[in-house]
C-alpha cells in the first residue's frame, strides 16, 4: 500500500470521530425549529427538551417559533438550513403529516426529504365545549349541535394541521354541521373557545385540561384507544359509539445530507434525555406519551405509515388546499 493510499485511509477512518468531537465542542447554538407560535402542545414540548438537551450537552439550545402554512412553514424553511448538526426542526403530526397531505400539490415530500431522527412522543387529542352549551358527555353535544345546524363553530390551530382533520373526521362520523374556524396556531383557538366566540375545540388533553378544571370550558371525550392516566374521568369516543382515533406526534429532524457522524451524538442525547424520569413526568403532566429509544429508521416508517392512514381520510373528506 502507497504511503499516499494509507494516508487518505487512515484520515477517512478518523473523520466520523473528528466530527463528534467538533460537535461536542462547538461554541454555536443548537437550534429547534418549531411551526408554531408558543402556546401549542409541540412548542411546550419542544421548550422541555431543549431545556433537557442542554443540561444533558452543555450546549446552548434554543426555540425558534416559525408559524404558517398549518405548520409547512418551518418545514419549507428548512429544506435549505445548514447541514452543520446545530439545525434541528420539532416536527408535529401536522408538520410531518396532515399539513403536506392536505395540499393539493404538497411542497415537500415528509418522507424522503428529511433526515429524520427519532419520534419522540405521542399525544392524544380530546374533544372541548364552551360551557354554556348545555351538554355534559358526546351524545349530548351531538344531539345539540345537530339541532342547531350551521349555528355553531370550532377553533383549530390552522388549515390541514391534525386538529383541523380530527375535528373534521368527528363532524363526518357524527353528521354535524359545524363550521371551522382557522387561527394561526392554538393560542387563539383557545382564547376564543374560552370566550364563546367559538363552541368547540380539539386540541391534546394538556393543553386544555387547566381550562376544563377551572371551569372554563368542558371536555366530554378523548380520540385515544383508551382512558389517559392525566384525566381517567374523560370517556373516550368510543363509550359513545365514535371510532375516532387521534392525535398528534412530536418527531425531530435534521436537514437531509447532514453527516450521520453529526447526527449520531444527537440521537445518543437524545436517548439520554428521554429515558429520565424527570423528563418523561413532566411530559405526563402534559398528557404527552413520551417514546424512548427511537431509531431513525423507526421516525422514518412512523411518517410513512401515518401519511398511508390519514391520506384516504384526507380524500374522503374531500380536503386539498
């Protein structure tokens, strides 16, 4: 072997560890792109593991909030972010999956154009009224709402976000005739279901369960396959013949072509900070289901997956902005 070949070798074999090392040491922050404005359940989550992330690395961490687009936004935006490890992007259901299958022509390709790094947790969402509507459980709300057609409205934090789908896919099962009101982001959405400007709401359990417990509006069913641990006197869907299924995810990406020898001292803190206790009941508290030891290869399927389940519902119900 050539002095020149063994040379080129021997610096080949040490750039992965070159790489980790510069990661471990870098002075520049680490930011997380969010595609919300703060007040949403992916914002909170995304504050809780960047404060985690940085106790964890040592390193700076930071939320930046880039709303629109139901959550596209941050997404098109970072197709052309640095491929230099310090760019990350906290993608929501909405971002990963219901905003792009939503659109008529989608402007990227959830799938394929990320480098997916792990899936994070689970949240599922529940179904909240005003609380002068005169309904305490599902049927109730159903049977007032279909005697009032066309009378009353809900708030979702954007067009094609999951919220807007799952509030959709509970109109089409219970043959209601609501209509939707789009807010930039759920901050607003909120307000103005508290304030009766709008009657109904579908956002996660703990987003809305402060309100629900001080009285400010009412939660009457849960879209999970069973009862949460956060709130076990909120009947799911089911109990009340409605297979409704829903809620969103939190998954974390890097822009595609970043240097797998970048990505894996991200995925091993990662690993680090969702496997403590601390961490995991915060996010309980939240009614977030926090997922542990998640693989690329496992985020990437996650997404494939949910894309295949959502897009006939998406058809069905004839969306395509």
């Amino acid at each position: 072997m050539t002095n020149t070949r063994r040379q080129i070798l021997t610096a080949a074999a040490a750039l992965p560890f070159a790489c980790q090392e510069a990661w471990a040491q870098a002075d520049s922050t680490i930011r997380i792109s969010v595609g919300f404005p703060p007040g949403g359940s992916g914002d909170l989550f995304a504050r809780i593991l960047a404060e985690a992330m940085h106790t964890e690395t040592g390193r700076a961490v930071v939320v930046e909030n880039k709303p629109g687009g139901g959550g596209m936004t941050v997404a098109i935006n970072f197709l052309r972010a640095p491929k230099d490890g310090n760019q990350l992007m906290l993608a929501t259901g909405s971002t990963a999956i219901s905003a792009p299958i939503s659109r008529a022509k989608p402007p990227y390709n959830s799938v394929e154009d990320f480098q997916w790094i792990a899936l994070l947790s689970n949240a599922p969402f529940v179904i909240a009224i005003h609380p002068s509507i005169p309904a305490n459980n599902l049927k109730e709300f159903i049977a007032y709402a279909k005697s009032r057609p066309n009378k009353l409205s809900y708030g979702h934090a954007g067009l094609g976000t999951t919220v807007h789908l799952a509030a959709e896919l509970f109109k089409e099962q219970a043959g209601l005739d609501i209509a939707d009101i789009a807010y930039a982001g759920s901050a607003g959405a909120i307000t103005d279901t508290i304030s009766g400007n709008v009657q109904m709401i579908v956002e996660t359990t703990g987003t809305l369960l402060q309100h629900h417990k001080s009285g400010k509006m009412k939660i009457i069913a849960c879209m999970a396959t069973a009862r949460e641990k956060i709130a076990p006197e909120i009947p799911i869907a089911r109990e009340s013949g409605l297979d409704l299924i829903a809620g969103t995810c939190n998954l974390l990406a890097a822009p595609l072509g970043t240097p797998p020898a970048l990505i894996e001292p991200i995925s091993k803190a990662l690993a680090r900070v969702m496997d403590k206790p601390a961490v995991q009941e915060r996010l309980s508290q939240l009614g977030i289901q926090p997922i542990t030891q998640s693989t690329p290869a496992q985020a990437r399927e996650y997404v494939a997956a949910e894309i295949a389940r959502w897009s006939p519902i998406v058809k069905k119900l004839n969306i395509a902005l």
